[in-house]
C-alpha cells in the first residue's frame, strides 16, 4: 500500500479515538471501525489497539448505526441493556488506549 494511504489511515485511528473520547461515537461501534483499520494502517500488533479487538469481538452480535434497523424495538432495548454493560466495563482500559493512540497517530 502507498505511504500516503497508510499515514492518512493511521490519521483516521486518532480521529475515530477522539470520537470517543468526546462521547460522540459509542466504544462497540468505535471498536468496529478500528479493527478494521489497523490492518489499513498496517499497525495490527499496536498494543493499544487490542482492546477494541477484543470489545469487537465480545460484541460482534450486538447491533449497531444501520443494523439496529433490523431489530423490534424491544429486542433493541434488551440489547443496549448488554452493550451499555459492556461499554462501562472496557470504558477505563479504552479511554488510556484512546489517548495513546491520538498521541502516536494524529
């Protein structure tokens, strides 16, 4: 991949983390978008990055942005009730690999 491509990827990991650091974008659809950019951003062994792995992959079932468009609104409200829960449990370990990342990658 070009090195422009990559910078400009790396760049877009800091931004998605600053999302959620300002509370604009919710750490399980956050985690989404950055797992698949550290492949992007050819970073796949950044440490920082692992806890969104594993946020991505504890809550691949729970739907999120266009999805949740495809769920009874009661079916929703039992599942926000799971990803809120896991949201308030990786919350500490993702707000300190947040600002690791924006620190390496703005």
């Amino acid at each position: 991949m070009p090195e422009e491509y990559i910078k400009k990827q790396r760049k877009r990991i800091a931004e998605v983390a600053q999302t959620i650091l300002k509370g604009e974008v919710g750490i399980v659809a956050a985690s989404r978008e950055l797992t698949s950019l550290r492949h992007e951003a050819q970073v796949e062994s950044d440490d920082d990055l692992t806890v969104f792995r594993v946020v991505d992959s504890e809550t691949d079932y729970l739907p999120v942005g266009s999805q949740r468009e495809n769920y009874r609104q009661e079916k929703l409200l039992e599942l926000d009730q799971e990803l809120s829960a896991h949201e308030d449990f990786y919350k500490n370990d993702v707000i300190e690999a947040c600002r690791n990342l924006i620190r390496k990658y703005k």
